[in-house]
C-alpha cells in the first residue's frame, strides 16, 4: 500500500484556468511534507516544505496547504511555463530516519 | 552556481560493465543522498550520508551499488556488473541538519542506459 498518492496522475488545464492536486498520505508523525516541480529529463527542484496542520505557503501561482492526511497545490491563473510533474513527498518518524517517501506525482500540462 | 552538480549527465554502457557516477553537494550541507528514478515514478532511495557516514542503505539496494562520500564533500556511486533493469535517472541531493527535518536539493540527474 503507497503510503503517500497523488492525484490526479495527469491533469490538462487551459492558460488561465486554476485548479488544485492533491497529496494525500497514511504516514503517522508527519515531520514534514515538501512539494518539488520536475522538469523533463531534469532533477526535482524545491518549492514548499510544510510542517503542520493548517499551515499554508504561497510562491507566485502556488500555494500549498496542509492538513491531517492530504496537501494540497493550488495552481491559480496557470500558464504554459507551469507546465510539469509536480512530486509530493512525506518525512515521518521511524527510527529517526530523515528518509523522504515520494508520491508518483501529477503530470500538469498548461495549454496556450 | 552553488547548487548540487552531478557528472557525468548521460551514461550509456553495455550490460555487464561497471559505471561510476560523481555528485558535488551544496558546500555547507551535510547530508548527502542518492535516488533512483524511473519513467513516471517518483524518486526511489538509495542511500544516505552525514559528513562522511553512511547511515543507511536501502534493503532493495543490491549488493552490486556501492557509494562513498570521502572526507564528507563529494560522493561517487558505483554500480558493478550493470544489468539492463539499472536504466534509470540517478539522483543526488543534499541537505543541512534543522531540527527535526531537512529539506533536499536535488542536482540535474544522471541519465544511465544500459544496453
């Protein structure tokens, strides 16, 4: 059982139409949950780490919130450079491992 | 440019060779840890270091990778006798001890194929 999914697996938006993807885990002791934006071909690249319930971040058309068992990404007013898979992933306590778990991630692709 | 770097950035090699992959992480973090990636999952650990320690393996992790981080700065790792399931995107990332998490920095990726 994936302890931390992402969904939708793909999702297609028109410029300018905002929309959320969901991060939802089964971790217990959530340390921290962080949302990276992949490009093709390229390494993750850091956006958000949120630590607590109810805590919300925001960088330009993202936010994220944080609650109990699910994040989520906000994406408002999207436009084609936005386009990318965005991977979510969870720490938690186990042995005082630092060890990340990551979802699959959701493909986004922006059309013009 | 201060971020992780990893060389080389494509490797394509014949099934049964050895391959030996570079990462420099960012000067004052560290923990260093080493992924794999496949087409269309999310990164997979490996292994990890603080300073120059590796403390943890994964159980999946076969006895034919081994990594190093000499002197706690850069790390190298190598996979003997490839096989063709190696082909992945490996990455590296760091991070600096704070409090109860870290947040990582991932390099660019190396691309391997095995033929």
């Amino acid at each position: 059982e994936d302890q931390v999914t992402q969904s939708p697996e793909a999702l297609r938006l028109q410029e300018g139409e905002s929309s959320s993807l969901n991060c939802s885990y089964t971790v217990s002791g959530l340390r921290g949950l962080f949302w990276y934006r992949q490009d093709p071909g390229k390494g993750p690249e850091f956006l958000f780490t949120l630590y607590s319930a109810g805590e919300e971040k925001e960088k330009e058309r993202l936010k994220a919130t944080l609650t109990k068992k699910e994040s989520f990404l906000h994406i408002t007013a999207p436009k084609p450079e936005d386009s990318a898979t965005y991977l979510c992933a969870v720490q938690y306590s186990s042995g005082g491992s630092y060890i990340p778990t990551f979802g699959r991630g959701t493909s986004l692709i922006v059309h013009p | 440019d201060t971020g992780v770097s990893q060389d080389p950035r494509h490797k394509i090699t014949k099934r049964g060779q050895n391959v030996t992959f570079r990462c420099d992480p960012i000067s004052e973090h560290n923990r260093l840890y080493w992924y794999r990636q496949t087409l269309g999952q999310g990164p997979e650990f490996l292994t990890y270091f603080q300073n120059e320690a590796q403390l943890e393996k994964s159980r999946l992790l076969s006895d034919r990778f081994s990594a190093e981080r000499p002197k706690g700065s850069f790390s190298t790792l190598e996979i003997q006798r490839t096989e063709q399931g190696d082909s992945a995107m490996y990455l590296c990332a760091s991070a600096r001890t704070s409090g109860a998490t870290d947040t990582q920095y991932f390099g660019p990726g190396t691309r391997l194929t095995v033929l």
